[in-house]
C-alpha cells in the first residue's frame, strides 16, 4: 500500500472511534485533499470537516481554543513551514492551555515539503524545531508500525502534539518490517539485530537506512537498525547499549538543520565510551535553498572505510 493510502486509512480508523471531532485546513475535503491524505475523512459520521483559508496563526489558535472548549480536533496543514505563522501560540498559548490539564486533544499533521523542488519552503524540515519552541511531543512516520503506533496512541490522546509526515514518501509503497520487529523505547524503532554496526536513523531517513543495512550484509556485515521517530523528547537508552556492544555507530539525518537532536545521541555516544561514529548528514549550502532534486544517499563504501568495517 502506498504510505499516503495507510495513513489516511488509520486516520480514519482513529476519527471512528471518536463521538464528535473537528478537522480543518486548507483543502481537507476538496482538490487533491492534501495528497490524499484526507481524503473520505468528511464522510465520516461525528467528524466535523471545514475549508479554511490560509490564516495559520488563527488556525492554529483555533484548535487551542476547541481543546479548552473539550472538543477534540486536528489541523491538516499542506506544509510545515507554514507553522512559523502560529509559533506565537504554538508557545504562549499552549504554554497557558497546558497548565489546565486538557482532557481532550488537538493534533496538528503537517506535510513536511521534502521533494526539493519547493526550494524555500523545503529548507525547514526539522520537525525537532518546532518542537523545542513549543515544548511539545513530535512525532515523525516512516514506515507501517511507526504509523500505527503514533496515529494509534498519539493522534486523539488528550494534550496537543505535532505529527509530520514526509511528502517525499507519499507516492512510495510504505516500508513494512512486520517480520522482524520490535519497540525499543517509547518512539525507538529497532528493525534489525547486528553485531557489528549500530544504525539510527532521524527524521525521514529510515529507507536509507534500510539500504544502508542491505549493502552491509551483502559485504558480511551485520548491522542494528534503529529509526528515531520523537521529535521531542527522545529516549536514547536501547542505540546507546546496542552501539556500546557493536563498538560503532552510523547516524543518518536527512533534517536540514545545523543543531539537531541526532547530536545529542553523539554526545551520548562519547559519554558511553563510544567514538567510532559516522555521522551522515544534509550539507547545507546556498544550493540548498533553491529548488532542485532533494536526493540523500549514503555512500557504504565510505561507511566501511571510516568504521573500519571489514578489518
């Protein structure tokens, strides 16, 4: 199934459970319906679906203002940098609901603009930023369990959160690890069990991880996969163990970011005695604002060369 199809599909698993919800955004329930990825979700009996037009900052407000009110709701935003409008009361405002304990929940889904052709727009894919301004819990998805377990536990839970999905993704079949899978930490993903290399995996780059793992093996090396899926806060214990075991360790982090929380992870690493580590990141460059192909590849052969891999 393509990953915009499964998402949409639990989605609308999870607004049918629900007595009364409200849903809004640009173009939820006409046009393209964000990709697909609302599409239906008006038919759904008790899912209140409104048009909106592109007023982030009130939109934003709006669903604080439901959530006080005891309205469950979701704002569907076609691009995640648009969230810059309502960063006033993704803080101050959410600063103020927080403290009255709300029993009931506002999600905001944001479609991270990753493709690369939308140049500007696609420079800001750090989920993680948003959420260190906000204090909030983020969440990204990249694959089948990573979507039931956070659209599963997360999406209507009482308490406000950001959910990013991955634009680049949409047209793909989503990755299914269904045979070989198990929850590591809370959000922790691990998809493979190696004994020489440790692999994590932030923000959308858990299928170059996948393939990271595929060209070791076929050289004879076994590797751990990890996929961080919480933007904030990240718990980091089960990579830490793996990695000091395996004695190394490949970061991969395809966010656009000079200060992201795969550094932290880093930090940990040093502190657990870990110091064989191969860092893959984004180089950000003036390029990098400015439409063109978003291609992020990892080279194996310079993860053997600097891991030592084969010796």
């Amino acid at each position: 199934m393509k990953y915009v199809s499964y998402l949409n599909e639990l989605f609308r698993d999870e607004i049918s459970k629900l007595d009364e919800f409200v849903l809004y955004g640009q173009n939820v329930s006409t046009g393209s319906c964000l990709g697909g990825l609302t599409r239906g979700l008006q038919r759904i009996n008790g899912c209140n679906v409104f048009n909106t037009p592109n007023t982030e900052n009130t939109l934003v407000g709006i669903g604080f203002g439901l959530m006080l009110g005891g309205t469950p709701s979701a704002f569907f935003m076609k691009q995640q940098d648009f969230l810059l409008l309502g960063i006033d009361h993704l803080r101050n405002t959410n600063n103020f609901i927080r403290q009255q304990a709300p029993s009931t929940s506002f999600t905001i889904v944001n479609i991270t603009m990753d493709a690369g052709y939308e140049g500007i727009q696609s420079s800001l894919n750090n989920l993680p930023d948003f959420c260190a301004i906000a204090s909030c819990e983020g969440y990204t998805i990249s694959s089948k369990l990573e979507a039931r377990s956070i659209i599963g536990q997360c999406f209507a839970k009482p308490g406000f959160r950001i959910i990013s999905v991955s634009q680049r993704l949409f047209g793909t079949e989503i990755l299914d690890f269904e045979a070989h899978i198990s929850q590591a930490d809370d959000f922790v993903m691990k998809y493979h069990q190696g004994a020489d290399v440790t692999i994590a995996c932030f923000n959308f780059s858990l299928p170059q991880g996948e393939k990271l793992c595929d060209q070791l093996s076929q050289l004879g090396v076994e590797a751990s996969l990890y996929s961080i899926t919480a933007a904030h806060p990240v718990i980091y214990k089960s990579i830490v163990e793996d990695a000091k075991k395996t004695g190394r360790l490949v970061i991969i982090d395809d966010s656009k970011c000079y200060t992201s929380v795969s550094n932290l992870l880093e930090i940990e690493m040093l502190r657990a005695g870990v110091s064989a580590i191969c860092n893959i990141k984004r180089k950000m460059t003036e390029q990098s604002y400015r439409p063109l192909s978003e291609e992020f590849n990892v080279d194996v052969n310079d993860v053997v060369q600097q891991l030592n891999l084969l010796n």
